[in-house]
C-alpha cells in the first residue's frame, strides 16, 4: 500500500545531518510527493507537475520537505 522507506541517516546540502527540527530525532520515513499546482490540475497534467522528497520524522512525524 505505501511506498515509503526508513532511513537512519540522511545526508543533505552542505554534508549536514537531517535531523528533526521539532524533536531532533534522526531517524526518517521518506517519500516523493508530487507539487500539484491549478494550472496542470485543470489540464490532467499532474503527472507532469515537480516531485519533492519528504523526510518523516519517525518519532513525531513532521514532515520536512525538499525540492528536487
């Protein structure tokens, strides 16, 4: 059903560690979300809209998102 995946350690910009801005937690659910956007919607392009990359915090959920 769901297509996410744990990660222990995550790696960004710069060679920083993600870790939680709410509870410092390090490890991470991660996904692809699509940014759907009125126009593309109206179109039935979605598809075609730019994907981000979510990291979810494994202990209290927040979602950090980056852009592709």
């Amino acid at each position: 059903m769901s297509n996410k995946k744990e990660v222990k350690e995550r790696i960004v910009a710069g060679n920083k560690k993600l870790e939680c801005i709410i509870c410092n937690h390090t490890m991470f659910w991660y996904r692809e979300t699509l940014m759907n956007t009125v126009g593309m919607s109206l179109l039935n392009l979605d598809w075609a809209n730019k994907k981000a990359t979510n990291y979810v915090c494994g202990n209290c959920g927040y979602v950090h998102w980056f852009l592709n």
